[in-house]
C-alpha cells in the first residue's frame, strides 16, 4: 500500500499501520505531544483520498471530522491513500532561537581561544608490511608503530581486534587509526580505517530536553554546523515530565524510554547522513548534554534512584562510553560525551549552559536561570556557583494549560489588551490561524489581564467586565481567540492561570531560596542569563511584572537560547572546554530546595502578583501606582471579596 | 518423545533430531570425531526399542546393522525409544594421562614459590550511605572508596555503569568489588556482588586442542582442582586440521567455528555447575591456551593471514577482553587471559608447555616435543629458545589411519609381535575388545614389525612371511586383531605406515634444522621434554628405533602429560607466573621451515626406518645389529629389489 501526500512524497505502508507510524518511519515528523498514543489530539491530517478506518476522533469537532480531518496516530488506511498534513501539524524542524543562533556559535567558540581536539584523535600510520624476518603480529606490529608517537600504553577492544586485520590488509598497511588520547601517554584504540574511506572527521551535539531533542551536525575539522535537526522526545508518550518517566522506567520501561529518545536521535542523524552523502561511521564523536533523567535514560541506566530520598542519582560523571553500546547510528566505535550532572534535577544541560554563558569566567556575580520543562538556577562567578532545581512543571512548554503549545507556527506569542475595551491584541508564530498559546504568549497575556485588571493578585479572573471573561468546561476563562465555528476558540482558564502562578512561584523562591543561602541579596547579581527554548519569546518586563522574574534592570538580561546544546557543541569541539566544564561542575554547591522550609515559605509568599512583599518589586510597584490611580480599588484586591 | 538409555537416564527428543544431537544437549557425549556430520561411522549406538529412521549407516557391516547397531547422528526416532551406547562408543571424560597428573599440579604450582594471584582482585567496600548532605553519586561514592585502596584510575565499562546502582542499594552499601589490577595504581572494575552470595571464587583453565578440549575448573582460594572435563573439539566437523579449518572460516564460516568450541567449552562448564552446585557468576576468571588457529577462533578473529605468505598471525599477545564478548558461560566480565602466540603455527599451548616444564629456567638446553595433531619444537634453556611447527599431521590422534583411534577404552597400545610367528601380542585401553589402534600402539606395532622384519626400511610391507600380511581394500596390510567375524579386524595398513614414516620424518626433521640453526649438536640436549595428550604412552625406545625420537639416553625423556593445561592452570593462579610465560614468549625465536631448504633434506633423509644416516643411531644400530645377524639381508635392504 502507498501513502502518497501532497508534496508528491510516496512512502510505503504496512497492513496494519497507522499513518502517524509509517510518517515517522520515513522521517516526516508531525505534531504529537503524546508520541502517537491518541492522547494530545494533535496530530491532525486531512485524508483526501482513500479508505481508512478510524479507531477514535479524540478531541476533533464534528466540523473537523466533516472536512476529513483524522488523528494521524488513530488512523488505519484500508488501501492506497493521499493525504494532506496542515500547517498546523506540521513539526518546523529546529526551534527558531536554536536556528537564529547557529550563525553565531563559531564566533562564540573562537572567542574562548582553544584549538580544535575533538573527543578522538586521528593519525596516519604507514607500516613496513610483515616478512619472515619482520614477523610481528598484526597488532603487535601496529603497537610498535604506536610506541614511536609516543603513545606507551595503548588498549585495544574486542571489536577493534576482530575487525583490525582487514583493514590492515586491504589497506596494505597504510591506515588511518582513530583513538582516545587518556593522557599519561595512555590511550585507546577505537578503530582503523582506509585513508581514503571513512576519512572525513564529523561530530553530533546533542540537547536531550524532557520535550524536544535537537541535534547538530558538526563538520570537526573547521567546527562548522552542517546541519541541525529537531524532534519531539518521543519519550513523551510514556509521561510529559521527568517524574513520570522514572516511575516508567522502575515499571519495566526503561528499555523502551531509552529505545525512544535513541531513535528520536538515529531519526534525525539518519536523515542528515543522507542529505549530506555522509556515512555513520565517519562520525566519530558525539557530545550528549540532558537533564540527570535524560542523561541515564540515553543510556539506559535505571534512573529510579532520582526520585527515592534521598534522591541520589546513580552516576552524574558518566564514563566515556562508546556509541555502538546504545546502539546509536554513528561510528559504533565513537566515544559519547556525557556532560557531568550535578544532582538529580540539576543535569549536563544546565552545565553545559554555564560554559555558554562563561558565568564561571567572571568576576562579577550572574544568575543562571533554564526555564523549560524543569526550571534550574545557578548563582555564581569565577569562584563559586551554587545551584538549585524547583520544579516549576512544563507548563511553559504547553503542557498542562488547555490551549498551550510550543513556539511553533500556529503559537500565539505576545498579546496586548486594550485596558478600555479588553479586546486582545495577539501576534501569532507564522502569522497564520491561531492554534494555541506558547510560553512567552502565557507570560504575556497574564500579566496584560493583570495590568487591565482581568485578573487580581491572587490570580483569580474578575467576571462582568467583558464577555471575552466566559464560563468554560473547566470555570472562568478569557477568549483570545474566537474560531469561526467556535470549535478553535483559543481561551486561557482560571486552572492554566493558576498552574502558571505555581511555576512563577517555584521559579522566584527557588532563586531567593539559594541567594539566602549564601546570604547574598539580590542586586548582587550583575547579570541574568535566560536559557531554554522559550527564554528568547519572554517578555522580560512583563515576566517581572508577574514576579517570576528578579526586579533588575532590564540592561542585565541576557538571551542566551539553547545554552544546553550551545555547550554540548563547545565540548565536542575541544578537550579543554570539556576540562573547563569539568571544573565548572565540580565546583557547584547543589541545595536541594524539596527539604528547605524556607523554599515553602517563599514559595508561598510568591503565589501573589507580583509577590506578597511588593518592596521586592519596586520598578512593578511604581508602574502599578501610576496606572492604578483611578482604579485602585479593584487591582489591588478582590472586589468579590470587598462588596461589603 | 522421550530417549531412555540403559543407565536409565530419560532425555527428551524433539521431533525431526537425531540422537547424537540429543546426547549432545544432554551433555552426554559419544565418540564423533566428525562431529556428528555422518562421515567417521563411529557414534555407533544399539537400539533396545522403539520406531526410528537411519539416514545411512555409514560404514557399518551387515552384522552390525544385524544387531540393531546404528549411527547415532544418522538414527531419528519416531516415537519413545530406548537405547544402549556400547563402550566402545563412551567418550571417557578426561585423558588418562590428565587425571592422573592432576594430582601433582598443586605440587607442581607450590614448586614455583608464588602466590595465588588471580586475574581478578576482590575487595569488600563498606560505603558511607548516601544523604543530603553527602550528595555523591553512587559512581562517584564508589570511586571514592577505591581512591582510599591507592587506585587512582579506575574504568567502569558500560555493563559496570548499568548494573551497579541496583546491587549497591539491595547490598545495602556494603559489596564486593572485583577488579582487574592495571599496574600503577590503576585497575579495571569488573562488576559488583552482594557479599553473601557470588562470593566464592573460581576460574577455568582450558585447553583447546584441535581434536580436544579439556577444562580444569578451579578454586581460586587454594588451587585446587575441583573437576576436569574433556571433549572432542566440535570444529572438528568443518575439518580434522587447522588448515581445513582456517579455509573454513575464510568462507564465511567463522562464526560457527567460534561457536564450535564456545559451545564445547559451556557444555563442560555448564555441567561442571550443576555438579557442584555452582553459580556462573562465580567464575570469576578464565585461562585459555590453544595454537594459534584455536586462540584466534575462540575469539571470532579471522584466521586467514596465518596460511598466507609470509604466514603471520593478526595477533599473538591478545588483550585480556571479557568472557561476555564470546558468550563463554561463566561471569561475563570475567577477564579471559589467552595464552600469548609464538608465530602461526607455534601458539599458547607451547608457550604454556614451556613454563609447565620449567625449560626456561634451567641452565642446561632442553628439547620440548608436543606430537598432537600437529608437531612443534623448541630448543633452549633460561637464556634463549628456538622453535618451529613441523607439519606432523594428525595421524597420531587416530586421524588418516584406518584403524586409528585417541587412547580411549578399546585402543590398542602397546603390541609386541613374535619374531618366529609374528603373532601379536597386544595390549587394550580397559582390557576390552580391541577396537583400533592408539598413538602409542601404532608406533610400537611399526617398530617392532621393523624389527620383526615385517616391513624394510623405507617402510613397505614384506608379504609371504605370515598370513596375517593380507591384501586389503587399500593394499597391504597387517591384521593386528582378528575379530568373531572379521567384520570388525583391526589393521595397519601399508598407507598408514607411510602417513605415519612421514610423520615421524617430519618431526626428526623439524628438530635437526632447528639444531642446525644454532649450530648445536644432538647431544648438548640434556633433557627432552615428551608433551601431549599421547606422549605418556610413547614407548621411547621404540620412538627412537623408528627415527622419531633422537637417540640420547633414556634418562633424558621425561613425560610431561598435557603442559598446555598445566600452563593455562598455572597461569590461572598466579600473576606472576603469567608475566614469567610472556617472558618466556618475549624470549623465543621462530624458525619458519616451510621455507627451510635444509628441512626439506632432512626430511628427505628422514623417511626412512630409522634414518638414512644410521650414525645418527647409534643405539639403534647396535641393536640392529645385533638381532640380525642371521636375518641382515631382508632387514636392511628389501627382498623384492633383491630377488636378483
């Protein structure tokens, strides 16, 4: 059977197959948060010629289901079928922040002034051939020649000696070797190969996020990007969050979380070996920076200890392990960087984020802050970071508000509200029809329903000043977009307000928790560098307004974008920014916020707009006072709550 | 379907498998030289009861089939069927010649004055629980409790990282760590183990023999021989010589051919488990000595380099790679020490030999014989040692010989034949009825038809002295046992005596050009070392009479059994002893005589009863001499080019 699509593409089909399966078979990834388990309702296709049965609509209206509109992952076609993929559905292949900065990684990796030294080194052996009298082994023939570069101890695997005498070989004697400097002139062999096959020298940068994965192709000679590539972590469909995944994993699924995200990247590596006539095995080195969760899940060790007290993880350096082992689809041989983690919730992502931003080259005091599926913060400078994980949830990244979605087209992603007519203002990722609300769009239509009043403090939403404040399934809920037939109306309720109040909360007292320890205030912090896939839409004044951000001003804000991969990239280029990030790691404090009283209270404290203590937020006060003035009675409190 | 033997052991039968193959999964093992391939008519069995199918009986004789006789691999049952395996078909488990020396290698180890020194080194870790407080990670926390043992590098392999944290927490902390000891500070972790179970420790010391694989299980704590197994080295189906089988394997079946002789070496061990109620993973090390074909295709390494000019091996030192790589049913990280490889034909099992004899530590000059299925030399003492391979051939191993058989029950050998009657005398293996001829047999029946005048000097057969010299489907030949119904009359044949002249011939001829190359002579050779699974039975003077052995005083030979197994047990136990065998490896030269025109003379001369230079003989022509005064004419010339 075929499934032909409207770009004219013709992919295969099994009996059997649901078309959301073979699509990502042949590496057409489409939206499904869920990973295809006809959970999200996300993966719509229109069907527009064919039999096909459905298994179930899920969330599609009627008017939807009228226009031929299926589930991608819920649909089985019965013969030959043609399909159109909406815009909509459609998975834009690398996030637009990740793409936008690309251009600049060279200039950033030069500006660290170290030479090119990939994870492997490479050298062109030329050996005299064996004769009666010249009777060395092959091997033995091969360490000889070794010796002479200086290298003493060298050790060969087992795949290197069933595979070495043919090369040597067919190769007449003249190879390539590929090995692991150990230092102390110790090394380890990885692999031969012909010097004029397999002879060009590329890498892969790999960001594990709980949501997306994204990887880069990096040429190793120049430290050019060839190419990058991004998907969703199809883990996803086992759980949205870390949590989720570990109780997966200690209920038997670990293979299947580690088999997930390992083909999300072979997906992903495979196409860009195609499109750029590369072959697996000459990449020959990978650099792989996740959260602790992620990190053993890649490579399949048994995270459950993560989230059992005294929440330990089982490895936060990981041995420079080959790729073949988790059977990643580069150069078997391959050694995979890991980035170090330093607890359970504060992983190489956010260790690879510092080397980006180089808050450990400096003497003045930064803040890190990720805010993606987790949300991690790091204070420091040359001297000393501290650390610290509060689980703000993923709420940013769509998941958990009715209407969220990723920074993708179809995203709302900045709103205005008229303060007189409460009509909204809405700008949309690809300026076509809205489909949903992405997390720069949330921080901002909050903190526009808080300043025109729609909302008080506590974040309740004030009904009767606008019929856009509506009754909805789940209560109260604001109309941002009213959808021709009603069906796509794109709303924000009272329960996604109040799960985007938790994580702004967690967020602030997780930063004032950790300055606390170290008995430092707040305007010590010179500078702030937002990360993560959705930092680069906040609207930075308006994510102080809602307490979620510190009251600096606005000169210390740094977007810095996907700092995760920005350092798996530096790392696979050279040794020692790995040495560097090494230091960095070892010389972070981690506090763990889950036992400290004092997080509770501050956490407590800050679910209030912008926080109970409005002295912290002096640039917010000031504003609030000068636009409040007629309208002070209902900013500031609840007017259900004073009809007295 | 069940198969229930005399013993009254039941094995299930699949359907369509013949019995040999059942036997075989059931561990009991039946003589098969060609390994059940249909083509040696020598797993003969006799069915008691039952329906069954026979493919082809082979070469049994009418009164066999008669009597319900049939080939094991040839017979499928068709339904429950009992059978009784005569004695003549029983595989003895164990060589005489190695049991009975069992007992002296303890002695022989305690002799060497080192300490017992595994492969592996296990420590008990009693670790600090982790906390809040003390954060590190389990890796982290266990490298920290080996720092404090003086290693400072350690490697953790991926098996290591994915196992450990689930045994350290069940072990509550406190485990046991077994480890591979570098040198300079720095070793390998191996794996982890609760301290009450997988705690006791035990290595395999195997031999891999061309025709046979025998494996000695071993207690680690004292030395100690727990058990022996022996069997035919299954490979032998693909070819009874290594060269058949290095061209196998360059055919693509490299692969079977390891898992051959993996699936020899489990079958023992695994039934050496059950017997003793022994865990695999408490083997904890293994020790394996082989020639060079053996070594390289117990690891799936190509041997096809080792018969091409200039004959050189892709390895002869091999890393000490992992049990688990081969699958070998013992701990899978277990370090596998291979015994290290001289040249293509001169491997481990020499070199283990020479440590086993003690040659390399004694001033005076040596000669180390092994005649197994091929014929390797050494020569030398604690300051230098030449070798050489002299393509033997197996034929003392029963192969190429009609009647040829290993020295299991129902062997002949030893023989004396009546100079008036030339009537036999014959001595048999378990005093049962004759059922061929063994090693030791065929050179005394050769050597006393020489004196008897049976055959002349180039090794031809005198017809028309006794009746027992008969014409056979093959020519001449000498009845040795006339059996009830001459179905079963064991012979040696006029071909046999030649496969055997060239033999011998190329055994003396091997040791002279050796001689030659250091420019020594015979007699500066103080001791001749006799290895090998059938050197015990060699009655010497008679090896010296054909030629095969140099004509010194008796008192120079010393048996030395199976010094490949005596080397691989030593090297098992002792750290020490294994650096002494590299020594030994590092100190020996290798003298190629496939391009030796000298050995090709002295092969020449050398074809002939016992040696065309009689000088070279004295004892042996005095004898001669002596017994044939009255007979000189047909004993040194041959009657028929005599008539004249």
């Amino acid at each position: 059977m075929e499934l032909r699509l409207t770009s004219d593409e013709v992919i295969k089909l099994h009996k059997g197959e649901n078309i959301y399966s073979a699509l990502k078979k042949a590496g057409i990834f489409i939206v499904a948060p869920c990973g295809g388990k006809g959970l999200c309702s996300k993966c719509k296709i229109k069907i527009l010629k064919g039999e096909y049965k459905v298994r179930s609509y899920g969330k599609l209206n009627i008017h939807e289901r009228e226009s031929n509109l299926s589930l991608a992952c819920q649909t089985y076609p019965q013969g030959d079928i043609v399909i159109e993929i909406p815009k909509e559905s459609q998975l834009v292949i690398g996030d637009k922040i990740a793409i936008a900065k690309t251009k600049d990684l060279i200039e950033l990796f030069k500006s660290f002034k170290v030479s090119i030294t990939p994870l492997t080194k490479r050298v062109l052996l030329d050996l005299p051939k064996p004769s009666i009298t010249d009777n060395l082994s092959d091997l033995e023939r091969l360490k000889r020649a070794i010796k002479d570069l200086g290298i003493k101890n060298i050790t060969f695997s087992y795949d290197f000696g069933i595979s070495m005498s043919k090369t040597l070989r067919e190769s007449e004697w003249i190879v390539l070797l590929t090995y692991v400097d150990r230092g102390n002139s110790s090394a380890e062999a990885l692999f031969l190969s012909h010097p004029e096959s397999c002879n060009r020298r590329f890498g892969i940068a790999v960001d594990i996020g709980t949501t997306t994965v994204v990887v880069y192709l990096v040429n190793l000679i120049n430290g050019e990007i060839i190419d990058l590539g991004s998907t969703y972590n199809s883990q996803i469909r086992f759980g949205d969050d870390v949590i989720t995944r570990i109780i997966h994993a200690s209920e038997g699924g670990l293979e299947e979380l580690q088999e997930a995200v390992i083909s999300d990247i072979n997906n992903i590596v495979n196409s860009m070996l195609q499109r750029h006539n590369i072959e697996a095995c000459e990449i020959d080195s990978a650099s792989i920076a996740g959260n602790t969760t992620m990190s053993h899940l890649f490579w399949g060790i048994d995270p459950s200890p993560i989230r059992e007290d005294p929440y330990i993880p089982p490895l936060n350096y990981f041995p420079l392990w080959r790729a073949g082992t988790v059977k990643l689809s580069i150069n078997p041989q391959a050694p995979v960087y890991t980035h170090p983690c330093i607890a359970s919730y504060v992983g190489g992502d956010i260790v690879a984020g510092l080397l980006a931003t180089k808050l450990h080259k400096n003497h003045e005091i930064s803040l890190f802050m990720d805010i993606g599926t987790n949300g991690e913060i790091a204070i420091g400078n040359n001297e000393w970071i501290v650390t610290a994980a509060c689980s703000a949830g993923p709420c940013f990244e769509g998941s958990g508000i009715k209407c969220g979605m990723r920074a993708t087209p179809g995203a709302i992603e900045s709103v205005k509200i008229d303060p007189i007519t409460f009509e909204p203002f809405i700008n949309v990722i690809g300026n076509i029809t809205p489909q949903g609300i992405c997390g720069s769009g949330m921080i901002d239509i909050m903190s526009e329903m808080f300043l025109t009043g729609l909302i008080d403090q506590k974040g309740k939403l004030i009904s009767g000043k606008t019929n856009r404040v509506r009754k909805g399934e789940e209560g109260l809920e604001y109309l941002l977009y009213r959808s021709e037939d009603h069906h796509k109306d794109v709303v924000l309720t009272e329960v996604d307000i109040e799960n985007l109040m938790r994580a702004k909360a967690a967020i602030y007292a997780g930063l004032t928790t950790l300055l606390n320890e170290i008995g430092l205030s707040i305007d010590v912090i010179k500078r702030v560098y937002i990360a993560g896939g959705f930092g680069a839409y906040i609207n930075i004044p308006k994510a102080i307004m809602l307490g979620m951000l510190p009251d600096l001003p606005l000169d210390r804000f740094v977007y810095m974008g996907n700092t995760s991969l920005t350092g798996a990239y530096l790392c696979l280029l050279s040794e020692e920014l790995r040495k560097e990030e090494e230091e960095i790691a070892s010389k972070m404090t981690y506090i763990e916020l889950s036992v400290s009283r004092k997080f509770m209270d501050e956490y407590v404290s800050a679910m209030f707009l912008p926080h109970t203590d409005i002295s912290r937020f002096p640039t917010v006060a000031s504003l609030l006072s000068e636009i409040m003035t007629p309208k002070k009675f209902w900013l500031f409190t609840n007017p259900e709550q004073d009809t007295s």
